[in-house]
C-alpha cells in the first residue's frame, strides 16, 4: 500500500525525485539532466506531496501556492508501475486539502490530456502562456 504525505521540497533527495520522473515517463519533457535547474525546481516548489510505497517514492505533485487563493500544479507524476491505481487522484487531493480556497491551476501534458477531465477539472478557455525567455 502508498501513502501520500506533505514535505519539505527543500528536504528531498532530488537524484531520487529525477528518478521518479524518469520512471513516470515526466522526464522527457522536464529538465531532469540540468542538475541545477531541476534541483531548483525541486527546492523552490512550496507544496510538494510525495507518495511511498514501502519506502519507495513513486509519485509526486509539486505546486507553487500563496495557500489562500491560487496553486499552481507544475508537475504530477506516477511512476509508471504504480499508475492507474489511484495515485495520481490522492495526490490531487492532497493538494486540494493543504490550500482548500486556491484554485488549482494546471497545463496538462500531451499524455495526460485525457487525465484531468475525469477526475474535476474543467478546461479554461481563456488560458494565457508567456514562454520562459531561455531553455
Ligand atoms: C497522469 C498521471 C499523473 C496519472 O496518475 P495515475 O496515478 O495513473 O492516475 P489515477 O490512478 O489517479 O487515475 C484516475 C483516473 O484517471 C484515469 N486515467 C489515468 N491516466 C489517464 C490518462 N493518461 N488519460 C485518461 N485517463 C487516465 C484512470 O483510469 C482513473 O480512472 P477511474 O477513476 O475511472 O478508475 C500518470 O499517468 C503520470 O505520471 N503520467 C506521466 C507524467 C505526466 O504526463 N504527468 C502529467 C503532467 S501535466
């Protein structure tokens, strides 16, 4: 059985977090190989709930938030032999319960299109992206 708890990003081991992310599949498209980068992301994340597994991390939801009005999800990922068993779900939830009045905002990835649908999200028309300046 998994559990999901919050944690202290700063506190994570982060070759365990890109390994996770290799293991979901999220790798391919977050910069995982960029040791600083992706230890930044991991560090500057101010709500992250993993899920164990006997110890094992194999999954992760790591969002920026002001806790009161609006979280931004940046990255959801299960490792892929524990998808489809309601992980990805319990994380959400997790997410939901430690800001209950933020909106929970998110850009899918071409995978996981489908995904949010079904379990409460609504697509937002007016969506507005302004790429990052470099890499
Ligand atoms: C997307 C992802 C996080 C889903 O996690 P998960 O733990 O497998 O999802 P859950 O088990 O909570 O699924 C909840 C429901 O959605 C369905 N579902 C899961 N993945 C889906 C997908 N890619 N498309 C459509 N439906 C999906 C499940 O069958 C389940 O349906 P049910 O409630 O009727 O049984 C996981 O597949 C993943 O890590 N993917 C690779 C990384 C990625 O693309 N992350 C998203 C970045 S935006």
């Amino acid at each position: 059985m998994w559990k999901c708890e919050v944690v202290d990003g700063t506190e994570l081991d982060v070759e365990e977090v890109a390994a996770l992310y290799r293991a979901s599949t999220l790798a391919e498209r977050r910069p995982v190989e960029d040791g600083a980068r992706f230890a930044g992301m991991v560090r500057g994340a101010n709500l992250v709930i993993t899920a164990r597994a006997a110890g094992q991390l194999i999954g992760i939801a790591r969002s920026l938030t002001d806790g009161v009005y609006a979280t931004y999800l940046s990255d959801l990922a299960v490792d892929q032999a524990f998808q489809r068993q309601g992980v990805g779900r319990a994380l959400i939830q997790a997410t939901r319960d430690a800001a209950p009045q933020a909106s929970l905002v998110l850009l899918a990835a071409p995978a996981a299109v489908g995904y949010y649908p079904r379990i409460g999200f609504t697509q937002h028309n007016s969506a507005w992206v302004m790429e990052r300046a470099a890499g």
